[in-house]
C-alpha cells in the first residue's frame, strides 16, 4: 500500500487556491477510482481504495499546509509504512503553471507542507510530485498571496486536462517504474 497524501487547506476558502492543487488530484483520483473520503482519526479526510490494482490510501490533511505532517505521520504509523511508501502531492512556484515532476528525497525548497512531512517522519526521502503554480507575475505580491490566490478559469480547465496525465505519474511511483 502507498499513502498518497495531497496537500492543501481546508473550507471553501481555498478551494481554487494554487496551494490547493494536491487536495485537487486528490479528489479527482477519489471520483476516477470510487475511492470514498471521510473524516478520519488522523485529522484528515482520507479513504482506502486501487489505483491500477495498487491499494492506496488517498489522504487528504485538514490541518491546513504548513501542518501536513502530523496527519501524515500518524496514517503512516498506523499503517506500519515506512517513508519510500509516501507520495506527497503539492504545489510549486519553481515550476512554471501547468508543469509537473515526480522527485524522490532532497529538501523541501520552502514548501512549508514538505518541511512539516519531513519533520514528522523524520526524513527527507519520500516520493513527490511537484505541480507547477508559476512565481507572482510581480514583487509586490508575495509568495503567501500568490499560492493562495485562486486559480483563473482558464487555469482550472487546464488543470483537468493535466489531471490524467498526473495521474500517470502517480501509478508510475506506485507501480515501481
């Protein structure tokens, strides 16, 4: 089993924001794969199911980004898995919009929701897939306003379009390819 965990913020608030891309994937994969989400003993919502024939457990931390990892540990050590059984799906300004890379290991590069997965479980090697939010088109919007910005129209269809394609990434990691 692998825990795919998709990062993001809870409440209605966020949901179009640029850090929310991981809670996106995450419940694109729960609709694609019948995989039912609940709240969950972890402070997440969360749901077992197969993905490509791989059980997973989707797991969605309500305990805002920069608090993902307590949430990620406690699934984790319920589940007695150890750390290159992670893929944590988040946001990344370093990638411009609509790019995505899958990284295993490294640092978190500011990504506060990596630096508390890392943190909690106490090392830096776990799958990733990064999803590309572009920096602010401006220095005067910070990088805190730009990930919580919300996504333009045309951006939010783009991302469903890539959102297959991401998918393939994931049964990648969790086929061992």
């Amino acid at each position: 089993m692998f825990v795919v965990a998709c990062l993001g913020n809870p409440g209605k608030k966020y949901l179009r924001n640029r850090h929310n891309i991981g809670y996106m994937l995450g419940s694109y994969l729960a609709e694609q794969y019948r995989i039912p989400l609940g709240s969950s003993p972890f402070k997440a919502d969360s749901g077992r199911g197969r993905i490509q024939e791989r059980e997973v457990l989707l797991l969605l931390p309500q305990t805002y980004m920069n608090n993902s990892g307590g949430p990620v540990r406690k699934a984790m050590d319920f589940y007695r898995m150890p750390p290159e059984r992670l893929v944590a799906v988040h946001d990344d300004i370093e990638l411009p919009f609509g790019q995505y890379r899958r990284k295993f290991g490294g640092g978190h590069k500011g990504q506060n929701g990596i630096r508390s997965i890392m943190q909690e479980i106490g090392t830096p090697d776990f799958h990733r897939i990064r999803f590309g939010v572009g920096r602010p088109e401006t220095q005067e919007k910070g990088v805190a306003d730009h990930v919580l910005s919300n996504f333009t129209d045309d951006e939010l269809a783009r991302i469903q379009e890539l959102l297959p394609a991401v998918t393939g990434m994931l049964i990648s990691i969790i086929s061992g390819e």
